[in-house]
C-alpha cells in the first residue's frame, strides 16, 4: 500500500486493524504500508502489522512524510519494524515492536533534510537493534526520545547520533538486551537536563553543548568514555551518595578516552 494522500486507520484495543501476510509465518510475505511526501496527515491508531518487510523496506516505511504511528503492534518484519527515510516529522507513540529482524524503529535524515524525532512511549521486544536514529546535517530537531522499553535486543539497544540530542534521551528502560547502554554523540542544540535512567551512557563521537545552551547532569548518571566540548554551560550535579561518573570503557588504564572541554563561553 503506497499512501500519497491520506490514510485513517481507526481500530481499537479490542478490535484492531490487521494487516498481515498470506500464511502468518515469516517475515516478508508483503512490503509494506508506505507514506510519501503528502501523507503526513495520515493516522494509524490500533493496528497490527505482521509478517511484512520484504523488498528490504520497513513492514510502516515512512519517507520525508509526518503520519502519527499509534497504540500499535508492529512484528515479525523481515527488515524494519518502522522505517523513516529522508527527514519528516511522524510521531511514533505508543507502540509494540517485536521480533523485527533488523531494526525496530530506525530513523534517517541527511543533510538539508528536515523534521523532529518525536518517537516516545513504545515498546520493543527482540529483534537485532532497538531504536536507531542518525541524522546528519542540522535540519531535524530532536523533540522526544523518551520513556521507550527495550527488552531482549541481539545488537545495540538505543543509539542516536545527531545535530539536536532529545533531553529525554537517558529516561528509557533498557534489559536483557545484549548492549543495554544509550549511546548518543552529536549537539546539545537547546537547553536541556539528563537524568539517571538506571543504565550508562556510551558517548560516540564526542557531545558538544552549543553556545548559549545549558546542559545539566543529574545525580547518578553514569557515563562511558565522555568526550565532551563545553561552548555554552555545562552543570555537573551529583551527590556524595550518588555522583556523576565520567569514566572509561574498560576502567582499566588511563587515557580511555579524552576529556571534558572547557572553551571560551562556558
């Protein structure tokens, strides 16, 4: 089903629209539900999605377009649960993910491209990686990344690297996974606090907070090999309980990673 238009899928908790494959048993029995540029005021509210993916699209592929993807259950994809090609604005709320082979939800933007990452509240069972979000380029606002549960994931739970890091980014359930570990890298693009969510935090890259922006860390944050460049103001505030960690991968030897630095304006 390719949607240029509008499409409304209304089912309920008891009731569902179901969109499934012939035979119900592996990945790739259909393509997918595709929402092109003109789609973004499309709906889909109590639905299952089941046993697509083929042609190595998402079994919801999203490209450059802004539907909201809501209280759903998405499963047994030969690829993607959800896949957003090209920017766009969708909000993916709400909803279950399980056993999709690739990725769960997986979210591209290049440069020039535009759009938020507005992706809260679901959550995701299985499958090779959780929530990917990679955004090159400065066009894409990180509006939300938060309150996500992701259990029983084979590659890595949650990463995002991008121009504008949600704030919400450390508040997700992670276990059982075999990395439960945020990783982030990118800019703290507007001001914002990272509060311990209970599992560490693996900088990729380096973080930069931008001038003019306000980054806080909260008590019992922990993070991994932490190289970090302050332009704007960074506060640090744990406890002698419970401080923040910045520390390296193995702690094991000195110069595991780089350093916290201090530039002109902060």
């Amino acid at each position: 089903m390719t949607v240029k238009g509008t499409l409304l899928v209304e089912g309920t908790a008891t009731e569902p629209v179901v969109f499934t494959g012939p035979k119900e048993a592996t990945g790739g029995e259909w393509c997918s539900i595709a929402f092109l540029p003109g789609s973004g005021s499309s709906v889909v509210d109590h639905a299952e999605v089941k046993y697509g993916g083929g042609n190595c699209l998402g079994s919801i592929y999203i490209e450059g377009s802004s539907p909201t993807i809501k209280d759903s259950t998405i499963s047994h994809s030969a690829d993607i649960g959800i896949e957003i090609e090209s920017g766009g604005s969708p909000e993916i709320a709400d909803d279950r993910l399980v056993a999709d082979a690739r990725y769960g939800i997986h979210y591209t933007a290049g440069s020039g491209q535009t759009g938020e990452v507005n992706i809260h509240g679901n959550e995701i069972e299985g499958g090779g990686d959780g929530i990917a979000v990679s955004v090159t380029g400065s066009g894409i606002v990180g509006k939300s990344l938060g309150a996500n549960t992701i259990v029983g994931t084979t590659e890595q739970a949650l990463v995002y690297s991008g121009a504008d890091i949600p704030g919400d980014i450390t508040g997700n359930t992670l276990s059982g996974n075999k990395s439960n570990v945020v990783a982030l890298g990118g800019t703290v693009s507007h001001s914002e606090t990272w509060n311990d969510g209970g599992v560490p935090i693996r900088v990729e890259g380096g973080v930069t907070v931008a001038s003019g922006v306000t980054l806080k860390i909260t008590q019992g944050v922990f993070l991994t090999q932490p190289r970090m460049t302050v332009k704007g103001t960074l506060l640090v505030e744990g406890t002698a309980t419970e401080p923040v960690v910045f520390t390296g991968p193995k702690e094991a030897t000195g110069g595991e990673w780089c350093s916290i630095a201090f530039l002109p304006g902060s």
